[in-house]
C-alpha cells in the first residue's frame, strides 16, 4: 500500500532527475546551517530556520510579507513545485514544508531520507551557490487550520482530543528539562501536556537512511496509540520543529485531515503560568 | 580575567570578522578537527550514547607529564557547528593547565559575535562543550 498523499514525497533519484527543472526549487533547511555551505545538491537554496525563517523580533516564524520576500528573493513563484530536504531526517525540512503550507504554497515536497540518504548514496554535492532571478511572490491568507496556539491546547485538553508529545521519553517523563547542552530552549518545568501520548518522532523514520517507514509501519504505530485518522489532533515538541515531522507523517503519509503542530510547544507550555502538566 | 594566548587570539580574529568570514572560519575549523586517536576507540565504544536530538559529542583529556592538558574529540561530520566550536576550544586550550581550563569564563565567546553566523541555540554548544572539558579537566586532578 502506498501512502495517503504520495504527491508529497519523492525519492532521491527523482530530484537527481529534476535539478535543472525550471519548475522545480530545491531548498535545504538544516538544524545545523553550516552544511548548506559545505555542499549541497547542485542548485539548491537555503532556507535556515532561524535566520530565514523567524521573525526578527518577536517568538513567531516570518509574517506573511516577510513570507513573500523570501520566496521572492529565492526566485520562487506561485507555481514553483518545491521539494525540501534536511540533515537530522528531514526535522527542518518538515518545519519550513509547514510554514510553506501554512502561507499557502501547497505544491510542496519531502525527499525522503533527506541530506543523509543523498550522501548514502554518493550523490553530488556543491558549493557554489546560484542564484536565481528575483520574482513577486504573493502569498496566500494563513492557513490556521494546520497550527495551533495555546489556547486550542487548552480546549483539546478540556474536549479530551488527542495530543502527541513526540520528544524523548525523558523529556516527556519530565526527568529532562531540556536537552543537554541547549539551556535557552529549556523550561521552568518538567512533564507533558495532560491526555498526550508519547510517540518520539524518529519512530517514524527509519534509522538507517533516514526515510519514512512504511504506511504499514505508521499506521499501526500511531493507531496503536490511539491517534487515529477521524481524530482532531495537535503535536508539539520542543520548539515546534521535531513535531512538524510528525505533523507531515500524520497529514501527508496517513492521510489524517485534522492535525496541528503547536509550535509553541514546551518552551511555552513549561514556563506557562497557571497551565496543567502531567508527569 | 585573561584567556589562555591561544584563545584569545581566535577570539579577537572573529571578534574583527564579517559574518561570511566568521562562518568560512568556522567550516576551517570544522573540518580541521583531528579524527579520535585510535587509542580511545576501545573506551569510546563503551560510553553511552546521547539522548537523540542532540548532537552526540565524546571527548577525552590527556595529560602530559607536566600536567597539561590535551583534548581529543568525537563528533560527527554531520555536525559541523558543533565541530567547528570544539576545534576552536581544542586549538585554544590544548597545552592549557587543568586549572588554566577550569578558569574559563563561560561566556568567554561572546566578543566573538558568533550570533552574527549561527543562531543562539547552536551556540549553546560552545558552553556544552566546554562544560564538558571542564569535567573532564577536574577528572584529571583527581
């Protein structure tokens, strides 16, 4: 069986047969954003999370105009078909799919297993960086019904929906507090948001090339949990990134119509005043 | 409080760098960072890996007879941030005294400007790591 949204995903030899496709931009959004510049498939853009992505200022990725200028300056236009790839399996590529989705282009795409498959397999790397002819973007009204802030949180926990917490079990247990070595994302508290269940996000990718695991396989991992096609669910993680995995697993892969990643996630739900925790 | 010579000269040359030199460097350094000796595979193999969503790094201190200190590292390729910053550590501090070592301020990069290049959640790791070498350097004084 194949998955629900197969336009979404596409395997390292199709991109090695569309690089110089006109209608097709490649992107690489890294948790680290130095390998962009140490090589990356030959015609690719950057879009890093943190310095693309978010807004200047406040904690919220790019509004809708900073949105438009970005995919302006990276030639992109309303009919671009755009596949992004990532290192840690596709964690960021996934994050800035959402926010592509969310500002409307939905002719987006994963390459499975991501900058490591692509390596695997001794594809061709670059350094050289192209540029491509600016255009107008114009993005389209948000799209709210993928993201979710607090106070849905809150109304999912009173309507007993379902909540996927996709961290470490540690970090759900709430025996961490953040991970090691990254203090400034962590929280006051420990724990998760009462009724989510555990399901860390890299069981959903296979460890050795970093792909997606099989309809099958997924299926049965998040059914026999409880998070099931018909359910109105929210994810979240840390920071909202390792959650958008599991966001385009549930929406793309299984087909499950009703699901937000809340990127607040818990470096907000953690130092949230006056907001339920579970331990 | 002065830095060890060696580190403060990196911390001055970026501290004068634009942000693509400041990220060119950081690559340098990066892909400068020695392989672990074939020494330390035996106990490497034995330690315990990091939680997922982490960037594993596995580091030992090895003392000369004069009581200096020098750094030997495991990290992946898949992780040149966090390479680039423990080269930069390694290549500041490596000859350093255990005490020398503990001394270090923990916010000793910020002239650096590193922001400019990397975002402030990467640039955790620089303390990571170098909490990390400060417990190993207290290990070897035992």
């Amino acid at each position: 069986m194949s998955y629900a949204h197969p336009e979404y995903l596409v395997d390292t030899e199709w991109v090695a047969q569309h690089l110089e496709d006109p209608n097709v931009r490649i992107i690489e959004s890294d948790e680290d954003s130095l390998l962009y510049l140490m090589g990356h498939i030959p015609g690719a853009v950057q879009v890093d999370w943190f310095s693309t992505l978010q807004h200047p200022l406040r904690r919220d990725f790019s509004t809708r105009e900073q949105f438009e200028e970005i995919c302006s300056t990276l030639g992109i236009t309303n009919d671009t078909s755009i596949v992004f790839y990532g290192d840690k399996s596709n964690w960021f590529a996934c994050y800035a799919l959402w926010v592509f989705q969310y500002y409307g282009h939905t002719n987006v795409k994963i390459m499975n297993g991501g900058r490591i498959k692509w390596e695997q397999e001794k594809r061709a790397l670059v350094k050289e960086v192209r540029a491509y002819t600016r255009t107008s973007y114009s993005a389209k009204e948000a799209d709210k019904s993928i993201r979710a802030f607090r106070n849905d949180v809150f109304k999912q926990i009173e309507d007993k929906k379902p909540m996927v917490d996709v961290r470490s079990l540690k970090e759900y247990t709430g025996e961490l507090l953040h991970m090691p070595n990254y203090p400034q994302e962590g929280a006051t508290r420990g724990g998760h948001i009462p009724g989510a269940v555990s399901i860390p996000w890299s069981m959903a990718v296979n460890e050795a090339d970093s792909a997606f695991k099989s309809v099958e396989e997924l299926r049965a991992l998040y059914e026999g949990k409880d998070i099931k096609a018909d359910g109105e669910i929210i994810a979240y993680c840390r920071i909202g990134e390792r959650s958008s995995l599991t966001w385009f697993v549930l929406k793309y892969l299984l087909g499950y119509e009703k699901v937000k990643n809340y990127d607040g996630s818990w470096t907000e739900w953690g130092n949230l005043v006056d907001a339920p925790i579970e331990k | 409080m002065s830095l060890p010579a060696n580190l403060q000269e990196i911390v001055d040359d970026f501290a004068g760098m634009t942000r693509e030199e400041k990220m060119e460097t950081l690559i340098g350094y990066a892909e400068s960072l020695a392989d672990l000796p074939e020494r330390f595979r035996e106990e490497r193999a034995k330690m315990e890996p990091i939680p997922e969503c982490m960037t594993p790094v596995f580091l030992f201190a090895e003392k000369a007879d004069d009581g200096s200190l020098t750094f030997h590292f495991d990290i992946p390729p898949q992780s040149p941030t966090v390479r680039g910053l423990a080269a930069i550590l390694a290549t500041g501090l490596n000859g350093c005294k255990p005490e020398e070592i503990i001394a270090i301020p923990a916010d000793f990069y910020a002239p650096m400007k590193l922001e400019d290049a990397i975002s402030g959640q990467r640039l955790n790791g620089f303390r990571g790591v170098l909490a990390h070498m400060k417990q190993e350097a207290v290990k070897t004084m035992g």
